[in-house]
C-alpha cells in the first residue's frame, strides 16, 4: 500500500464520521489557541521589556545629580571634593557626547507654594473652610519625550508641552491631600494657585515675594524624576526657578543655583548602563540606577514564559488523550475493514500508516485552526493592553505575525496528534484478520 492510497482511506474515514472528527479538531485547536496565544502574549511582553532596555527608555535610565560622587572620582577641572557640582548646557552636551548615549533629559526642581482649594473632590482631610497651603517643590522636564521618562500616568494626561497653565500633581501629592490613588480621577480638572517664592535682604530687612499662576490639574503620575507635588513643562519650572534665583537669600529657600537640578540620561541598553555610569562618575556627578531591579524583572518574565507554556501543553496533552481515544474508538468500529484490508493483502505497516495519517491530519488541521485563532485572540488582548498603555503616555505592544511560533505550534499538534495515534495505530496493525473479520 503506498502513501497516497493511505491518505485517501484515512481521508474516506475522515469523512464518514464527520461529526467525530470536527470534535477532535476542535479539541486540538483549541488547545493550539491557548498554546499560541499565551506564548505570543508573553513573547510580545518580554519583547517589550527588552525594546526598553536594549533601545533606551525608563527601563535602561540614570539619574544624573549635581553632587560630586567622590574626591578620587572627578578631574582636574572639577571643584573641591564633595562640593556640588553645576550642571548646566556644557554638562549636557559633555554627557550626551559620552558614548553609547542616546538621549539627556534635564530636570528642574524649584521650591514652590501651591493652594488648593476650600475643598478637594474626595479629600478625606479636614479644611476648616480654608484653602491648604503647601510649601513644597515643582518638578520640570521635557514631557515631549515621556517614553524615556521613569513616570506613568495614574488618571488624565500629562501637561501639554509649551503650556504654562498645566500640571500634573504626583502621588505625593495625593498622600498630603488624603486622596486615595481610587480617587485620583476626581482632582483632573482642579484649579491651583502656584506661586514662585523670592526672598530679598536688604541689610536687616527681609522680604517674602511670590509670584502666582493658576494652574488646571490635568493628570496625575507617579514618577521618580524627582521630589516635588507638581510636574509641568520643563520652560514653566524653569521660568519660576529664574523668578527664584533673582532674590539673594537663596538658603533661606534651600535653593541649589545649578541651571539643571538634574539629568536623566538614557543608555542604549542595560549592557552600557554600567559604562555609562562610569564615564559619568569621572566628568564628576553622582548617578543611579535600577539596573539590578531590569535583571530581576528579566528573570520574572523568563519564568512567566515558562509557566504560561506549560499551561498551554498541558492543553495540548488533553487534546492529545482525546485523539488517542477518538482513534480507540475508531479500531473498534472499523475492526472489519481492517479485516478487509488484510485479508486483500495490507501488511501490519500499512494499517498502522492509514491511521497514524488519520490521526496526523487531525492533528495538523486542529493545530493550524488553533495557531491562526491563537493569533487573533492575542491581538484582541494586545489592542486591551494598548488602550491602557496610550493612557498612561506609554509605547504600545507590538503583536506582529510570528510565523515561526505558529508553525511550531502547528507543527507541535501534529507530533502529538501522532504520538497519540501511535497506540490505536499499534493495537490496529496487530489485529489478525480472522479476529477483525468476526471469525472465531
């Protein structure tokens, strides 16, 4: 018996137990669903993860400061040891012409007084009728690259870049106002009086200046750009940091007159992080990074990938039981016709190949249905997690057509549909004619 005529009895076989068959198939694509569409989103996942840390981004930042690290770690040119150091445009260009550097982004904290109304939208503190006054910082940066920044929006949006009448106030913020992060929605859209202090001597008089700007509550972060209860544009921070400077009583406001209070510079991947660092640390600034947390965060999403693929064999491996006893069931019924075939001459491997080829073709089928359905249900999931991720000003997941992941898939089914069919198959070729015929 050749393997076309194998093909075409299994294919006859197929056909007169449809019913049967279309089970089967939808057991085994199903299973291949599961398989290809959790492998696929934990792929695109760690996919994501390593974008960020192999191209740049939050993941593969360092926080530049302007206190010198260490006496044997600055230059020539530098000032005394464990004096802090400046950091204005020469330090960034000199930074971001470090190698392996792909981006610099500055930060300004500037003190700030900010009122907030009489009363806040689900404010658990007491206002006693009068409007809370805070004595606090504002944090500026360049929001028009918020991909590379270590902030993620809890509720709205991030401030407008160019917008002087924007901000958004930070989870500290919530704490010192007794909103809960549940709650976070209800400030968006609250107005603040934010005002830049001054502070001007002259001889043993003092004066306390401010100037005052109403702001609009438009979003609400968590970020780690630097202390501070708002974040605004870094022109806005840096325009009241000049109002600031221009008094001469600078300590009595804890005021360091470096242009830049900080940096935030992104390495090309978490493999240059470490150079990166150093390089920086010789020009003479202190610097931090969460290089040892990306690791830790790698080792996690490899163990997810683990575990989401064994969920999805041990789909496979049921699906797999049912082929084998679809195919038991199938030796049983067809006992006779195996009969015919021997009695006309088919050897044992010829019966054994008519149902492996069975049992094969049930499998490849439910497996490329299962690994095209696999793929469509991740993209479902995929454009949910988009949704949140556009939310929060984050880079979307890509899902892409992984065509080696399906065929594998695919591919996987088969070998199992095999396996499973290689019992029925045995037990089939080794049935004596007679028996199969019905004779004693």
């Amino acid at each position: 018996m050749s393997w076309r005529d194998a093909i075409v009895l299994a294919r006859r076989s197929v056909g007169r137990r449809g019913g049967r068959a279309v089970l089967t198939v939808l057991a085994v694509a199903l299973a291949a669903a599961l398989l290809s569409s959790l492998l696929i989103a934990a792929g695109a996942a760690k996919e994501r993860a390593l974008d960020q840390v192999s191209s740049g981004g939050p993941l593969a930042g360092i926080k530049v400061d302007a206190a010198a690290p260490d006496a044997s770690a600055l230059e020539s040119d530098s000032p005394r040891p464990g004096a802090p150091r400046l950091i204005d445009e020469r330090a960034v260009a000199r930074i971001k012409a470090l190698p392996d550097v792909t981006s610099v982004l500055p930060v300004v904290v500037t003190p700030t007084i900010i009122v907030t109304p009489k009363k806040l939208p689900a404010a658990a503190h007491a206002t006693h009728g009068n409007d809370q006054r805070y004595f606090e910082s504002t944090i500026g940066t360049d929001l028009s690259h918020s991909g590379d920044l270590p902030l993620s929006v809890l509720a709205g949006r991030l401030p407008t870049e160019g917008s002087v009448n924007e901000a958004a106030v930070t989870d500290e913020f919530l704490r010192r106002v007794g909103v809960t992060n549940a709650d976070a929605k209800a400030l968006v859209g609250v107005e603040l009086m934010v005002g830049a202090p001054r502070v001007v001597t002259s001889g043993t008089e003092r004066r306390f200046r401010a100037r005052w700007t109403r702001v609009q509550v438009v979003g609400v972060v968590s970020q780690e750009a630097g202390d501070g209860l708002l974040l605004v544009p870094l022109d806005t921070a840096r325009t009241a940091r000049a109002w600031t400077l221009a008094g001469n009583a600078l300590d009595d406001l804890g005021v360091n007159p470096s242009p830049y209070t900080a940096l935030l510079v992104v390495a090309k991947g978490l493999s240059h992080v470490s150079d990166v660092r150093a390089e920086i640390n010789r020009v003479g600034y202190s610097t931090s990074a969460p290089e040892m947390l990306i690791t830790q965060v790698l080792r996690y999403l490899h163990v997810v990938e683990i575990v989401l693929a064994g969920i999805g064999l041990i789909g496979l491996t049921i699906a797999a039981l049912g082929i084998s006893n679809a195919m038991l069931s199938a030796v049983r019924e067809r006992r006779r016709e195996i009969g015919v075939l021997k009695a006309v001459g088919a050897a044992d491997r010829d019966v054994r190949r008519v149902f492996l080829v069975e049992a094969g073709t049930l499998g490849f089928v439910g497996g490329l249905i299962g690994a095209a359905l696999g793929w469509g249900v991740a993209r479902v999931l995929a454009a949910v997690v988009n949704k949140y991720l556009s939310s929060q000003n984050l880079r979307t997941v890509n899902v892409g057509v992984p065509f080696a992941l399906l065929t594998l898939v695919a591919a996987g089914a088969t070998v199992l549909a095999l396996a499973a069919g290689t019992l029925p198959a045995q037990r089939a070729a080794r049935l004596p004619a007679r028996q199969a015929m019905g004779e004693e």
